[in-house]
C-alpha cells in the first residue's frame, strides 16, 4: 500500500454530481473511490452514488464547472485538494535606518 507524501483532503457536495464522469465498478465503497482518485494524477473529483455504490472519476477539471455540474440525489461529489498545509507562518521583517548627517541642533 502506498501512503502519500500529504494526505489529500476532500471538499464535498452532497447530492451533486457532474458531467461525462467515467464509472469503475471495481471501486464499490467511498474509500476504495477516494483512494483510486488519489492515486491518479489527473484526478480532481469523484462522484459517489450511495445506491449502486459506484464510483465515477473526473479527470477534467471542466467537468467540475457549473453548467456541469447537476443535482442528484444520493450521490455525493467529493473534489480533491492535493496541496500540503505546512502550517508554516510566514514573517516579514522591515528595518529602517535613520542618519542624522547633515542635521543641525538649534539651541
């Protein structure tokens, strides 16, 4: 079993699917589907429909726009997000220099 570098994290849109999906039944259970995405490169979204348990890869990002993307019941999509969250804050630091060359006091 492979593990990933960075798990992916899942974004999900409960009884939606999307246009020209492509179906695997060799993936019957949500993790299987997950999994299969995760591990193809081009994945950016699943549809899983909890009736027939089947699982339906998006490979084009365009499939995921909203004039392609439709209402149905007992599916759920679930778009991947492959980037990592380091956590890491980022500081930025500023210095400022002040001269005092050329200035003169007045008593």
């Amino acid at each position: 079993m492979r593990v990933a570098a960075c798990p992916p994290q899942w974004v999900e849109f409960e009884d939606q699917n999307s246009i020209l999906g492509v179906r695997d039944d060799a993936y019957r259970t949500l993790m299987a589907c997950q999994d299969y995405c995760a591990g193809t490169a081009a994945c950016v979204a699943v549809d899983f429909n909890y009736v027939e348990d089947s699982c339906w890869l998006h490979l084009d990002p365009r499939n995921l726009l909203d004039e392609n993307t439709y209402s149905q019941d007992n599916t759920t999509q679930y778009r991947i997000e492959r980037q990592c969250a380091t956590g890491t804050a980022v500081t930025t630091t500023s210095t400022v220099t002040t001269s005092t060359a050329g200035l003169s006091a007045y008593s």
